[in-house]
C-alpha cells in the first residue's frame, strides 16, 4: 500500500549558491530515486530543470515568477495533483518531494503554502528544510540580503558550497553557527547524500543552545530558542497557547516547531509546524521518536519577546514566573492583550 504521508523537503539558498548542484546530487543517489522534485525558477525560460539530470515524471518547473510572490497557488495546485497522480497510480508512487525555491524567495511563503490544509490533506507534512551557505560570497552576501539570512534561519540543515574556492572559511562558519545554532551545519556532500532527506530529529530536552560569539547587527535580531516542559498539557490548552502566541508574536514568527504530549493520548505525540500567523493541521506520530518525552518547541523568530513568550508558555504549563502574571489573569482579564 502506498503510504499516506509524503515528507516534503524545502531546498533554499541564495542565487547561484549551489541548490541545482546539491539537487543532482540527490537525485543521482540510488536510495533517492523515489524522490519528486518542484523546481521554482526566477525569469521567463527556466533553466534549472534541464539542468537537472533526471528526466520524466515527477519533475515540474514552476517559472515565469517566484514561489514566495506570485507563484504560491501554482505550488498548492502542482503539489495537490503530484499527489492525486500519486495516489491514482498515474505517477510512481514517490517517497518524498523536494522542492527547490528561488534563489531570491524568502523561505516563509514557501513554508506557509506547504502547511495549506489542502496539502495536509494530501499527505504533505513539512519534513525539513535545508540551505544551501555560499562560503565564497561568505558574511558579504549576508550583509547585503536579508532573504539570504531568512533562509539560513529556518533551515534544518545548512550545506556549506564552494569552500574549495573560498580559503578560509572560519569566520564565515562562526558567522552560520550564530545565526542558526539549532542547524546541522556541514559540508555540500559528494557521494551518500540520501541521509540528508531523512527527518532531522528533534532537538532532545535541554541541548546546549551554542553561545553567539559573533553576530552582525544584520542577524542580531533574528533569534532562535526552545522552550520545553515536562508537563502534559490538555489539548484545549495547548491550542489556546497556540491563539495567543500567534495573535501576540505571530508577525515575527519565522518558523515554529514542536513536539508535544497532550494528555489525551501522552504516548503518541503531537508534530506542529507553524510560520507567522499560519499553523499545519497537526500531524500525531504512533510513537515517540526517541527516549526523551518532553515537550519541545523550537521558535525562530525576527524580533521575538523571548522572555514574554516563556511567561506565556510557563502559564499555560502553570508554572508561573514570580515576576509574570498566571494563566487566569491572563485569559480572564479581556484587557491583558
Ligand atoms: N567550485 C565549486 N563550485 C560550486 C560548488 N557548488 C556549486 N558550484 C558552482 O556554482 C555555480 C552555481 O551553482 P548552482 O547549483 O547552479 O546554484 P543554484 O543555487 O542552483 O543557483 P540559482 O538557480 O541561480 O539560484 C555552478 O557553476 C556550480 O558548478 C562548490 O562547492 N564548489
């Protein structure tokens, strides 16, 4: 039977970062065959696709226009009737799908398109996001382009390209891992790339969060923490935090993660991805992927109030801070937002 679930992966990085070279990579892997892909190219005649050493079925140029602007039905529509031929048997029945953006897209649109209850309803769950970081272009291109600080920020994965040409890319990587400390950060692979399109994992309780040595005032205001509790939330509860973090914080909510117990069934937990106001249909795992059962939920944001939404988040957990008011002030009193 074919499975219900298409994982669906996100390939991001800047113009001429190396996102088509990392694609036939992929794509050359034998454990990869069973991988659609959606390529979104900037300008009248795309390219890419030809570019991409793999022909037929399940490979579709979106052009003429950018995912993040003018494109985003395009991408619901083409997802939803990769699927329909999925299921109908008119395709193969793909394991996955990447989806290459535009060099110039910003990640969140992207991101949101592929939370659509529509899409969900197909199958799609967000499975991963991975950025191609151009060492050669390096902190300059950070400096001048705020999309390419946004894709960074979101990403699972960060591939680094072109440190053969770069020289020493110390700064560079230091740079990388004080914009996205939750991020794998690793070098463009040459052969063995499937492992790269398995599900990261989910950061375990209390990961070290690195230190941020050196940031720009550029990413300074981009941040990225986790909150985590080892309380079981009633899913009435949780959802409530959910409206009041995204009626509160949602505008700078770049990408929003998290697994969670829910006291209905605290033994399958609760997959939730969100992007700015937009929240997927949540997506309930048969088991926990790894020993540790805690909530986790990983936030990065541009300009987010950390220590108000920890407040939030200790009150719906009922553990509130001796400075911050409790849950029932805070949803008893109309005027507290
Ligand atoms: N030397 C070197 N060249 C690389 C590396 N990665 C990519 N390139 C080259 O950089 C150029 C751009 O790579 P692409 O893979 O087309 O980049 P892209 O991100 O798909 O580019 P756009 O589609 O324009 O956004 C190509 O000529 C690649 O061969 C690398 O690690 N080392």
């Amino acid at each position: 039977m074919i499975s219900p679930r298409i994982p669906a992966f996100v390939l991001t990085g800047f113009l001429g970062a190396g996102k088509t070279t990392l694609l036939n990579r992929l794509l050359k892997d034998p454990a990869l065959a069973d991988t659609a892909v959606v390529i979104n190219e900037y300008g009248e005649a795309g390219l890419d696709h030809l570019l991409v050493e793999k022909s037929g079925d399940g490979v579709v140029l979106l052009s003429s226009g950018c995912l993040c602007c003018s494109l985003r039905g395009d991408l619901l529509d083409t997802l939803a009737d990769l699927a329909a031929r999925r299921a109908s048997g008119d395709l193969p029945p793909f394991a996955r799908v990447v989806i290459e953006t535009t060099g110039l897209a910003y990640p969140t649109p992207v991101l949101q398109t592929l939370m659509a209850p529509q899409l969900a309803g197909a199958g799609y769950v967000l499975a991963g996001v991975i950025a191609v970081a151009d060492a050669l272009r390096g902190e300059a291109l950070l400096d001048q382009h705020a999309e390419a600080i946004a894709q960074l920020a979101v990403a699972d994965r960060i591939l680094v390209s072109k440190t053969d040409l770069a020289g020493d890319s110390a700064a560079f990587m230091a740079r990388l891992r004080a914009l996205n400390p939750r991020a794998a950060i690793g070098p463009m692979p040459d052969a063995g790339a499937a492992a790269l399109l398995e599900e990261p994992d989910f950061p375990s309780a209390g990961a070290a969060v690195a230190a941020r040595p050196f940031f720009s005032a550029h990413d300074a205001a981009i941040a990225s923490f986790t909150l985590e509790t080892d309380k079981v939330l009633t899913p009435g509860r949780f959802v409530t935090f959910i409206d009041e973090l995204r009626e509160r914080f949602g505008e700078g909510l770049l990408r929003f993660k998290a697994l969670v117990r829910l006291a209905d069934e605290p033994g399958r937990p609760v997959v939730l991805h969100g992007v700015q106001h937009w929240f997927a249909p949540p997506e309930r795992l048969d088991a926990w992927p790894g020993p540790d059962r805690r909530t986790r939920i990983v936030m990065i944001g541009r300009d987010l109030d950390r220590r108000a939404i920890e407040d939030l988040f200790a009150a719906f957990c009922d553990e509130p801070r001796l400075d911050a008011p409790d849950r029932a002030a805070l949803t008893d009193n109309p005027l507290a937002f």
